[in-house]
C-alpha cells in the first residue's frame, strides 16, 4: 500500500517516506532488518483493511501510521511514545491562489471544500474558525479528486486535508489539529512495541530535530509557495532582454573565460537557472573601471549587477535593490607567508579597484584591476596583504599555483551574494526573481554552486604546465638529444605535475579548515578518514585523534570505521562513511555534559564504473539555529502576555490526559467584569491583572497540572491525577475567596473577583469538547447565580 510522504516504493523498487527512514534510524540502534510486506486490494480502502487483519492475525510484526485511541489500544499493542505528528491542513494550488499563510484570516468568508464524511475535522476546522474569528462556507465533496477539481475551479478557496497527504500541485498554509502516529503490534507482542518506545526515547534524546527534519523532508512545500502566478510568467515570457552588469571578475563566483571571453562562474549559472525557470533572457555586459561606480552602472545602461555583496548601505549608494541571496561565503584574510597576520600596520594592503571606495584612502595600499591581480601582487612580495573570499582564495591559488598565500577567516558571519537590480526597480521583475530563488531546495542550490566553483583537474595541470614552461622548454632540448633522457624527463613531470595536484588540493582543505567549517574525506579502501584541523579548535566530531599532518592543518585517522562506531552515534558513521541524505543535522558532546551540534553534508563519490570509492563532505556548527528553533518552539507554546500554555497547546495536552482517564478534573475560569478593567484603568493595566491572574493559578495549582489562557480574560486547569471533591473545592474557595489584587496606572491597588466552573471527572475517559462544554456550563452558572464564586458538578452520563 503505497502512501506518498509515509512509506512508498520506488519505480526502481527501493523504499522511500517519513515512516521508511525512521524505521533506518530505528535500526541504527537495534540491528534489527525489515521485510516490508505489500498489502492486497483493489482500492487503497481495501489494502488498508488487509493491513490491518494481517496485523491482527500477527502476519506482520509491526505497522506504522497508527492513530491512538483507547478502543484501539483493546486490540493492539501500542508505545508510549510516537514518532510524528498529522495535522488537519487548508491548501491551496500552487498556482494562482487567493489565500496565502499571510492573508489567510483577513481575506473576509472563505469557500473551504471538504469531505461530506469527515465529522472529526469538520469539528476540528469549525473550533479552528471560531477561535480565530473566521468567517466560512462549506463545499461538500465525495471524494478526494472532487475536493482537488472543486478548488482548482475557484469554487472554492481551499480544501480540508491533513498535511501528511500532501496533494500534487497544492501547498498548505495553515495547519491545526495535531494528532500523533505510532508503530503498532499484535495484541500480547510487548517486546518490539517495548524496545521501539525505548530506542525512540534514545532518538529524541540524541537528535530531538530528527521528527521535524523527517517533515520537512517529505512534506515541505519544497518552493510550492514560491510558484510563479499567470501573470507573472506572462511578465516574465514577454520581458525585454536584460542586460546584466558585471563590475568584477571574482573567480569562481563569475569571470569571463581567457580564451572564449564567454561569461563564466555561479552567477551564470543563476542566469541560466532563471531564464529557464521563468523565460527572462539575459545579456551580460561588462562594466568598465570608474572612480564613480553609481555613474558606471547608469552609464553602462544595464537592468541588474550580478555578484553584488548583501550590504543594503553599499546597494543603497550604487542605486540597486537587493534580490534574495543565491550564495554565501566567508571574508578571509590573504597574506604572504612570510608576514605576520598579527601585525599588519605599515604594510602593503592590495586592493582590487571596486574596492577601493569602501576602504579610507592610505599610502601602503595599491590599487590593482582585479582581485587575481591582488592574490598575485602578494603571493610575489609586491604586497604584503589582501582579502578574498572562502571560494575566490582557494581558486586563485590552485589555478595560478600561488604557493606562498595563506589565509585566515576575519569573521565567522556569512557574506550573501545577491543579483541588485537598478533603480528604479520594476516590482513584477524583482518578486519573480526572488521568488525563483527562494523556490530553490537547498539541494538545488548546492548543486548550481558546486558545479562552478570545482576546478577541474585539467585546468589545475593547465596552469601548471603555464607556470613551468622553462622547466619544460628544457625538458623538450633534452628529449631532442636522447630519448632515454626523454622518458626519464616525461615520468618525472607527471609524478611532479600529480603531486602538485594532491598539494593543492590539500591546500585547498586547509583553507577551509581556517574557516567555521570542516572538510572531510572518507576513503572506503583505505578506511581512512582526512579531516581539517582548525586553527585554535578544542572540539572534535569524533574522540578519535588520529595522526596530525606535520604543518597542523589535518589529522588522518586510520581504521576510521571501527573507531567512529564505537565513538559516535551511529547516524554519524553513516554521515561520514556511507551517507544516504546529503545533509543531516547531528548532536556530540566533545566533554561530558557539553553537547554541541553540527550539520554534516557529504557526498558519496563513485569511479567511472559507478563503484563507490571515497565519501567527501563538509562539517559546519549550527548551535545558534538548533538552540534557536528550540527556543521558538517553546514560545510557539506559551502565551506571550502570561507565560501559560495558549489555548491550541493547553487543548492538544489535555485531550491526552481526558483520552488516557488520568484526568481529575477540568475548570473553566473567567476574571468578573474585566471588560470595566479595561475602560477604567486602561489595557496596559487590564494586562497587568491578567499576568496577576495568572500567578494566582500557578500557586494554587500543582506544577504538573495543566494551566492555559484559552483568549482575553478565559482561563483553564486541567487537574493531571486524581483530586477528592473537598480538596478541590478547597482550592477553588481559596482562589475566590482572595480574588485577584493588582495595581492601576497609578500605583493604587485594585481587586477583581473570579468565577470558576468545573467538571470532576475522577479518571473517566470523555472526549475534551464535553469536558470544556460541561465546565463552561457551570462557569456560566456561577455567574449566573452573582458571580465571585465557584460551581463544581459531577460528570452527566449523555
């Protein structure tokens, strides 16, 4: 049963999906192998009832995608803990859509198509609606197709999914509802249901990114959002040719051929991606030197500058709009080898000339007409320093063979690359462009800038031979004189010439490892792992040491295979040795207690055969964007004003906890009259009583118990474990009985009452809509009867 996103099989017969590569992960752990076995069926209903009879039966050991109830819980075997999360979902075609994410609650009644049968997402979109304050109507669909054609047609807006079904052609731009999936057994089989609940706690532990990672995966909208709209394309097809300046040559980012003249380098390779991505054509024109470059680039007549740095105040002064970002890199400094980078006062600073205006004017610098001129001018003693980037430095130095540069990273901040289009801007043509980059995977990306910024070996021989002719003119003298010397010669030079290739290769490793990234090569021969070794660095991936080159720049570790498994994790011998994702992000702990992270891309590299013979990648630190998504991800949580759970977390919670019966009671809690707060003493006091309220729950209520804002002055406790009538009504009394003190604007104290209504439920399993509706029913007597008190009722049997 094949379900796109989950689990599916491949026209080549290999599996893919969210469900197949945990199972991987599972494995990593347990050792365990799979045999996935094809259910039988005509329709997907079908093959879904046969799932389930061959689970039932015990025919198979283990299905995934399993929702949890507790009837199901009668007949299977189910964890604790689940590894992903559904969510009822709106799309929206790619195309020519009217609701985004960003419009979705303001774009007045919506036409939302949706299943006639699906009564529980009904529910769930109407208690979505309501809270949101969202104005719809249905369109009632029979089948999935139909939900498809009926929004294609713009009867309706958007049609009622889950996200984990994602549809060909649409994009989701609001998702709610979330309901967990779990591995299910046979009833009675503990043992694999037991070992998979603790091998997914090992996972959340060493890699609480991995559910989210999977997600993205295989349920992004991978750029559906960014999809061109009809008039748009129409634009785009019909547009003039743009003529596209280039003020610098900045191998590989972009130069022109030396032989050809012809554009080269990342930026043509973006021109080539957007014109056939959108149907712009392009001319590249060459913008000559100028003291004034704003003047150049009017003069020059052109639309947009390729190559320009994401510096707002530099594009501000030429006159150009920024684009999205389609490279980044590192500013490095360049120096002889026989200077110190620790003292650079009174020396030569060279600078290529469209630098010259972002630097004060100083009698040590020498302006040159290209960046290469730069490298060259200090790698002979002309100069003494310059700058370059993490990918001009190492080009330069292969192709020209500089032998006497060495670099050092000034920051660890990333410089964006950008197209910059001249004022003034037409907005069609700016949105489309950064539209068509931002629609980029970031495999796609990588894909375009890797292919231009690899020097071929052949260029690298080129430039050797180009800077040896004597040697050689010398070497064709003798060949004319003996042939004996002729052979001897010619072997000579070409153990020379590849020697030279593997040294600037492993320069060209060095000066990545002089920047926040590390590069690696794994050699599946040889099982040895080359890893860079950066200057002043204390941490390592791997507690392996290995052997240090003699210069400090890299370390060899021998017999890698044996002593990353018994150092590391076992997803990173999979990064690093044998990859099956281009990028994974992975925990270590380099010291006990200390744990870092890092996003390990790699690339497994095969002979002209296809046999596989080395791995090569690159290691870079991303302990601010983890640490960062978890602290969004708690906030996402909590209500900004008082710290509490919002309502969809406080809902989502305590519909387990009623699911599970360990619920013991639930109370609905509203402040009296706030509205008069409000128009007394202001909103920034009626705040200030609301974060008192808020203290006033959190101390009358245990740690665990759950405690939300459901929206303005409406509060709720779900009591986690069973609480007595009189232990409950104690806490009530005493919460009504002090009311809540805060001070007005002017520093005077205030006192508002509280009204509570509650349901005990004393560990009876009830759906969270009866609860609430229940406990809402008794608030709304409590303030029937005065309000300033509580109303507490024993669960009614419907």
């Amino acid at each position: 049963m094949d379900i796109p996103g989950m689990l599916c099989r491949n026209a080549d017969g290999t599996l893919e999906g969210y469900t197949y590569d945990y199972l991987q992960r599972i494995a990593q752990f347990t050792g365990w192998t799979y045999e996935f076995v094809e259910a039988e069926g005509e329709t997907t209903n079908d093959q879904a009832i046969d799932l389930i009879n061959m689970l039932e039966d015990g025919r198979i050991d283990l299905e995934g995608g399993m929702t949890y109830s507790p009837a199901l819980d009668d007949m299977y075997e189910y964890p604790r803990n689940s590894y992903g999360t559904a969510h009822t979902s709106l799309f929206v075609p790619n195309e020519n859509a009217k609701i985004t994410s960003t419009n979705l609650f303001t774009e007045g009644p919506l036409n939302i198509a949706l299943s006639s049968s699906a009564k529980l997402r009904r529910e769930e979109l109407a208690y979505f609606c309501e809270k949101n304050n969202l104005e719809y109507t249905t369109v009632e669909c029979s089948t999935n197709n139909e939900l498809a054609e009926r929004t294609i047609s713009e009867e309706a807006d958007a049609f009622l999914g889950v996200d984990i079904s994602p549809v060909e052609g649409f994009h989701v731009v609001a998702t709610f509802a979330g309901r967990p999936f779990f591995f299910a057994a046979p009833k009675g089989d503990r043992a694999i249901i037991d070992e998979i609940d603790q091998t997914i706690e090992r996972i959340n532990e060493s890699n609480p990114q991995l559910q989210d990672s999977l997600y993205k995966k295989h349920f992004a909208n991978n750029g559906a959002g960014y999809a061109l709209s009809s008039d748009e394309a129409e634009f785009a097809r019909n547009h003039d040719t743009l003529r596209v300046g280039i003020i610098a040559e900045r191998a590989p980012l972009q130069s022109f051929d030396r032989l050809t003249g012809e554009f080269e380098g990342v930026s043509q390779g973006m021109l080539d991606f957007l014109s056939q991505k959108t149907g712009l054509s392009f001319e590249v024109v060459r913008i000559e030197r100028s003291d004034d470059m704003a003047s150049a680039i009017r003069e020059a007549g052109v639309d947009l500058v390729a190559g320009i740095d994401g510096n707002d105040t530099v594009a501000s002064t030429l006159g150009l709009s920024l684009s999205a970002p389609y490279m980044t890199t590192n500013l490095l400094l360049v120096y002889n080898r026989f200077v110190d980078p620790d003292d650079l006062s009174n020396r030569k600073l060279a600078l290529s000339w469209e630098l010259e205006s972002a630097l004060p004017a100083n009698d040590s610098t020498t302006i040159y007409g290209s960046m290469e001129e730069c490298f060259k001018a200090v790698n002979d003693g002309r100069a003494d320093y310059t700058y370059g980037t993490s990918y001009t430095a190492p080009y330069y130095t292969n192709v020209d063979g500089l032998s006497n540069l060495l670099t050092l990273p000034t920051s660890t901040e990333a410089i964006e690359v950008c197209f910059g289009l001249v004022h003034p801007v037409e907005p069609d043509l700016l949105s489309i462009i950064n539209k068509s980059i931002r629609g980029l995977s970031t495999e796609e990306l990588d894909s375009i800038v890797y292919e231009n910024v690899l020097v071929d070996s052949e260029e690298q021989v080129g430039a050797f031979l180009a800077s040896h002719l004597l040697e050689f003119a010398i070497a064709a003298i003798a060949i004319l004189v003996v042939v004996i010397v002729l052979l001897v010669l010619y072997l000579r030079s070409r153990v020379l010439a590849n020697r030279r290739v593997r040294e600037e290769n492993l320069r060209f490793q060095k000066l990545y490892s002089l920047t926040n990234e590390l590069l690696f090569e794994y050699s599946l021969a040889a099982d040895t792992l080359i890893m860079s070794n950066p200057k002043g660095s204390r941490s390592r991936v791997i507690a392996s040491v290995g052997e240090e080159s003699d210069d400090g720049s890299y370390r060899i570790i021998s017999h890698a295979h044996a002593l990353i498994a018994a150092d590391a994790d076992p997803e990173m011998l999979d990064a690093l040795t044998s990859p099956t994702n281009s990028s994974v992000d992975l925990p270590y702990e380099p010291r006990p207690g200390e744990k870092h992270w890092v996003r390990i891309a790699s690339h497994l590299v095969t002979n002209d055969e296809g046999r596989p013979i080395s791995v090569i990648g690159k290691i870079t630190s991303v302990d601010d964007e983890v640490r960062e998504k978890m602290d969004l991800s708690d906030r996402a949580r909590h209500d900004g004003l008082t710290g509490l759970l919002n309502w969809a977390t406080f809902c989502e919670q305590a519909e387990k906890l009623l699911e599970s019966g360990t619920c013991g009671a639930m109370l609905v809690i509203d402040t009296d009259d706030f509205k008069s707060v409000n128009d007394t003493y202001g909103h920034l006091t009626g705040d200030v009583a609301l974060r008192e309220t808020a203290e006033e729950l959190r101390g009358a209520f245990r740690p665990h118990d759950l405690i939300g804002r459901l929206g303005g002055d409406e509060f709720a406790v779900c009591i986690d474990g069973p609480i007595d009538h009189d232990q409950l009504a104690e806490r009530c009394a005493r919460l009504v009985g002090r009311g809540v003190t805060f001070d007005d604007q002017h520093g005077v104290e205030r006192t508002i009452t509280l009204s509570i209504g509650g349901v005990e439920l004393a560990g009876i399993t009830i759906p969270y809509r009866e609860a609430y509706q229940q406990a809402d029913s008794a608030l709304y007597r409590a303030k029937a009867d005065g309000k300033d008190r509580f109303v507490l009722e024993r669960l009614r049997e419907n």
